[in-house]
C-alpha cells in the first residue's frame, strides 16, 4: 500500500505546485496589486488545497484512525454550519447538543470499529426516532415539524454521508487487503478533480446554465466537460483500486454525477437560506460544506456499489 | 494587577487565556468584520449587545494579541467575586474591572472605577443595557452608564460591536453549549460631541443596532 499511496501523494503535490506557478504567473501579469477578484480567489483556493491535501496526507499515512479522526472532525465543523442555518429553537438545544458531542463520536467510533450492522442503521433509525422525541419533551410546537427534519437532515448529510468516506476502509475486499485507504484516496481524487475541472471547463467555454435560479456558475460546458474527464482521470487511476480500468471509469462517473447533483442540491439550501457560502473557514472556498457537497452525496453510493460487488 | 502574581501561576492564567480561547473557537468559529475601524492599538471603549455569558470572551477572543493586552472588560463583581476559580480567572486571565452591582456602592463608584481604568490606559468592553437580554427584543434601552462614563471622559472612543448568534449557542439555563458559527461585528467610533444624554444614548444604541443587519 505505502508505496502506491506516496506515489499519489507525490503526483497530487506536483499538481499543486503547478497549480501555484500559473497562480503566482496569473496575478503577476494580471493582479500585481489584488485588483482581479477571481485571480485573487484562485490562489486562495490554492493555497487552501496546500492546506487540505497536507492534513488529509497525515491522516492517509497514519491509517484507519487517522482518516476517521480527520472526517469526524469534518463532520464536526460541517454540522456547526449546516445548524447555524437552521429554525433551531430553544426546545432543541438537547436534540443538538447531543448530536455534536455524542452521535458524532458514537457514529464514528462505529465505523472504526467496522460494526456495518449498527452504523448503517444508527442515525437513520435511532436518531431519527430519538431526536424529535427529546425535542417534544421540551413541549415547543411552533415550527415543529420544521424543525425535526432540519436536524435530521443535517445529521443525514453531515455526519452519515461523511462517515462513509471513512466507512471505505472497513470493506474486506479479496485481494485488496490493507490497501483500504486507496479507495479513499481514489474517491476524494475523483470528486474533487470533478469540481475543480467543472470549474476550469465553465469558466472557459460556460454559455448555458444549467440552473441560474440556484447556482449561476454551473453550465452544461463545465458540467459535461467535467464529469468527462473526471471519468478518463478515474479509469486511469484504476491502479489504486480493486476496479478494472472500464469499472474504475463507471465508478468515476458515478461519483463525478452524484458530486454534481450534490452541490446542486447543497445550493439550494444555500439559495432558500439567502447566504452565498455556507461558513468562511476555508480561505477562497467558504465552509467546510461547500468543499464537502460532493463528496457526501457520492460517497454512500461508491460505498454501497463497492460493498455489493466486490466484498 | 498580574503581577501580583509569581511566575508559575503567570503561566497557568497565560495557559488558561489560550484553553479559553481555543474553546471559544471550536464551538463558534468566530470571525471578526472590522467594517467602522480597523484592529490597530489605541484607546477605545468597545460596547456590545448582551445576550450570553460568554459575550466578552468572544470580543477578546477576535481581538489582536497586541491589542487584547490592554483591553479590559467591565463586569460584575459578585459574580466573578464568586468562587476560586471564577476570581482567578476574572482578575488574572480576563484583568477584569469588577464593579459592583448589588446597590451597595454609590452609582457613581461604577463610573469612577471605568474612568479610573481608561486613565491608566486601559481599553474596555462594556454592556450598556446593562444586564443578559433573554427577550425577544433585538437591544434593550441602554442604561445611563454610557452617558456618565463619556461625559467623564469626553475624548473617548466608543466603538459599538454586534455579537451574532453567540444567545443561541449557550440559551439562558442551559449547561452544554451548542457549536454555532458567530460573528463579532465593529461599527464606526462614537464620540460625545457635547450631547445630552437622550441624544447620545439613542446615537449610540441606533449605531450598534445598524450592525445588527445582515450584511451578506
């Protein structure tokens, strides 16, 4: 596994020193005084990418622990902004506090553990049911119903999804032993190349928008050419997984589309709420949501498609 | 006042200032807007909305390491007076002025004390309506602390700071904080100008209160 995983390391950390070249190359020709809003942003996504690559790098490096720890901290921080937008009343605050300090471990100590037969069922049985019966104790009705579905929602994309990233770990696949975290890497790879090349690709052919009500930088352009070449980088990263090069192009495309479909829906709330980003956490790209969109709607699906066929 | 202190409890208040402010960003993320003044040294007043015990902690939390120094926030002496602990870290971490509030003192013993500290160079944090706000009112009227305290010290500063969400992190009663992201919003500086009191209590208050709105 550990020559593999440095191996892609290295390659993601070339990426980005190229990345910072034409960044640094951009805003000397273009920006020398700060004057070009989307140079300026560029190189503070960048310089967030240096940020995020080297802690999920340690996490990778130090194994089952290390990404579990990192993604119930992801989830953590996404839950604390997913909340923030919330009608979360008074009556709520055990609901919520307990969803932070004890489900949030709980979940991920699952997953640690591998116990698929409780951490698949937890959140969506026993908090759903749980939840909203702490909450009616507290005896406030006004937006009850409201409020019950933003926590379990929450809960659902927040800590659930994210939990499967992780969850990929545990799978017991023949022949792929001990390389668990290379799923991983291959997922996050995928899905995050997907946004940023949907981003390169809008941004130099985008015509047609896709939704303008709900997102006005996604085009057709960008989202075809995207997805397009986020399937190409996963069949040729076939090498990490279990998959042929064909079934790591399915499985790229699938998570390519579901990232997409996530942001999507991610942007509607953003749009109901009025906020342009979820947080400003992360320099250049806003909250730890707005960089997780895609991940947590692709991962339960590559969990799921990976489980059924391959373990 | 810290230096009354020996060199190994020195450490632990300067360690017990970091612990309080790691916490105090783990569960809000607090940011910062400097919209009416910008984070450099100089002598101010800062006033704020109350709504949560953790109000001041979350001001000094985002404020410059130079500037946290000398800033000083104004609060109650019987409850910082209370236990150990909480006297520890008023005097020692926070270099609170404690002022009392129980009636006991002449009214003017609170301004004194607030004037006294601005003349030894202190900067301060105050709350003007003068106790938590658990309504569902966005401000209460401001006592007239403020006023005393300007005319007193006419040539002060007072920067008024709006303090987002932090009520509903930590609801009145309530033991377990809730992480929320907050925000601490500074407005332009307010000066007496020669004002009465109505005029410039209800100038400040309308100058905090413009804060208050969205701004994204």
């Amino acid at each position: 596994m550990i020559p593999d995983l440095i191996y892609l390391l290295a390659s993601i950390i070339g990426l980005l020193i190229v990345a910072s070249v034409i960044g640094a190359i951009l805003e000397r020709t273009y920006s020398p005084d700060g004057e070009n809003a989307v140079i300026e942003n560029l190189n503070a996504r960048i310089r967030a990418w240096w940020a995020m690559v080297v802690l999920i790098g340690i996490a990778f490096l130090a194994g089952r622990a290390g990404v579990v720890i990192l993604f119930a901290l992801c989830s953590f921080a996404a839950l604390r902004e997913f909340v923030t937008l919330t009608n979360a009343h008074r009556a709520d605050h055990w609901t919520l506090a307990a969803s932070f300090f004890v489900v949030i471990p709980l979940q991920y100590w699952l997953i640690w553990a591998g116990e698929y037969g409780i951490y698949s069922i937890f959140i969506p049985v026993y908090c759903f049911l749980l939840g909203p019966i702490v909450s009616a104790l507290r005896g406030e009705t006004r937006n009850f119903l409201v409020r019950v579905a933003e926590v379990q929602w929450a809960l659902m994309i927040c800590v659930y999804c994210a939990s499967h990233v992780p969850a990929l770990i545990t799978l017991k696949i023949e022949g792929y032993e001990g390389r668990g975290v290379l799923l991983i890497a291959f997922l996050i790879v995928v899905v995050q190349l997907s946004d940023v090349l949907q981003y390169v690709w809008g941004k130099l052919l985008g015509r047609h928008k896709i939704a303008p009500k709900l997102s006005p930088s996604k085009t057709w352009e960008g989202f075809v050419g995207g997805v397009a070449s986020a399937t190409l980088i996963g069949s040729a990263l076939y090498w990490l997984t279990p998959f042929t090069p064909l079934q790591a192009g399915i499985m790229a495309f699938i998570i390519a589309l579901m990232g997409f479909f996530g942001g999507l829906v991610m942007s509607a709330i953003k749009r109901d709420r009025g906020v342009k980003d979820w947080g400003h956490t992360i320099e250049g790209h806003g909250g730890f949501i707005d960089r997780l969109d895609s991940v947590v709607f692709s991962a339960p699906i590559f969990f799921h498609l990976t489980r059924f066929w391959w373990t | 006042m810290t230096t009354e202190l020996s060199l190994p409890m020195r450490i632990v208040a300067r360690l017990a200032a970091h612990g309080i402010e790691f916490f105090a960003r783990l569960i809000t993320a607090v940011r910062a807007e400097w919209i009416g003044v910008e984070p450099i040294p100089g002598q101010r007043v800062y006033y704020a909305n109350h709504a949560s015990n953790g109000d001041f902690v979350l001001i000094w939390a985002v404020l410059p390491r130079r500037l946290r120094k000398s800033v000083r926030p104004v609060a109650g002496a019987d409850y910082w007076m209370g236990s150990g602990l909480k006297r520890f870290v008023g005097r020692h971490v926070f270099n609170a002025v404690l002022i009392d509030r129980t009636g006991g003192a002449p009214r003017e013993a609170a301004v004194e004390q607030m004037a006294e500290a601005l003349d030894q160079g202190a900067s301060l944090i105050i709350f003007p309506e003068g106790t938590r706000n658990l309504t569902e009112e966005k401000l209460l009227p401001f006592k007239t602390g403020l006023y005393h305290l300007a005319h007193a010290r006419p040539e002060t500063a007072f920067v008024p700071v709006w303090i987002e969400n932090l009520n509903r992190v930590m609801p009145k009663g309530e033991i377990v904080p809730v992480p929320l992201l907050c925000k601490v919003t500074f407005g332009s500086p307010q000066h007496l100008d020669g004002d009465d009191k109505e005029t410039f209590l209800g100038r400040t208050r309308n100058a905090l209160l413009e804060l208050s709105a969205p701004l994204s």
